[in-house]
C-alpha cells in the first residue's frame, strides 16, 4: 500500500471556486494583474490544506492546467497570497501542464494517492491511477459512484481525513 500523497487543482478549487454551478471566477483570467492578485482563495482553502498537507507529511502537490500566461498569473498569485508559508506546500510542489489529461502523468510520477479537482474530465483521465478522487466544488450534475464529491473546503477535510484514518489503520499506523 502505497503512503498517502495529497494533488490538489488550483482554478475553481484553491482559487475561484465557482459558489453555484456553472459560475466561473473570470477576473483572475482576464482581468489585470491587480484584479487577479486581489481576488482571494476559495473559502477555508488554505487553512484546510494546511492541516491535510500536515496530515500528508507534506506530501502534496498543486497540479494544475494552464496555459504559460495563466501559470506565470497563477504563480504570481501564491506568491502573492504567500501560499507556500500558509498551507506548507512549498513553491517547487507546483506542476502545471497544458491539458487536462496530462495531469495523470504528474499523479504516476508522484504517487499521488488522493486528488482533489472541479472537473470530472480529470478524474475519468485519473480513475485507475489515483486511488481516491474528490470532485470538488458545485457541480451541475451528480458525480459518478466511483467518485466522492466534496462541494467545499470543509467538506474536503471531512473526507479525506476519513479516508486517511482508514489508510492508517490499512498501513498500521496509530
């Protein structure tokens, strides 16, 4: 069995998780620089990462889509928002590809046993791979059974932490 290792997405989920279904944060994508630095996490965001990468032995990675001019704004912003020093994820455990599907070659490569991310095409390109997936923020429709949707930040630390005591417990741990 392998250790719990956290992948966390950054749009709609750390940053700009859409409140009703089909809502989308569009100033951090296309408006100015400061308009993007000034918007803030998802609610509870930080605060929850911080305990679960805790929980994670700091095993944990933001893996997130985007172009070069979003990855360079989405860099700019945990800077800004001092991300690193806030939840304990720390600048170099930041990988970003260029399509959604390339997000399962980051999970292999860094055993990434739990994932957290808004879009369902993720973790159909995922399943298989990443033992226990988490939809996460509102949805439009229902997720699927082989999926755990999460629709906030508090809700995430309710499961995962659930799902890491039953790790536990599989591995032998206290």
């Amino acid at each position: 069995m392998r250790r719990p290792r956290l992948g966390v997405d950054f749009g709609r989920v750390i940053q700009g998780a859409a409140l009703e279904p089909g809502a989308a944060d569009t100033v951090f994508l296309s408006g100015g620089f400061a308009e993007a630095m000034d918007t803030p996490p998802t609610p509870d965001a930080f605060d929850v990462l911080a305990r679960l990468v805790t929980r994670f032995d700091g095993h944990a990675w933001v893996i997130s889509k985007c172009g070069p001019r979003i990855e360079e704004r989405t860099r700019q912003w945990l800077d800004h928002h001092d991300f690193a020093t806030r939840t304990g994820i720390p600048r170099d455990h930041l990988r970003f590809c260029r399509s959604r599907a390339d997000k399962a070659p980051h999970c292999a490569e860094l055993g990434i046993t739990h994932m957290i991310d808004d879009r369902l095409d993720v973790h159909r390109a995922l399943r298989g791979l990443v033992p226990r997936l988490y939809l996460f923020g509102a949805q439009t429709a229902p997720a699927p059974d082989w999926l755990c949707h999460t629709p906030d930040w508090r809700s995430v630390e309710q499961v995962v932490g659930a799902d890491l005591d039953a790790v536990g417990q599989a591995l032998g741990s206290p």
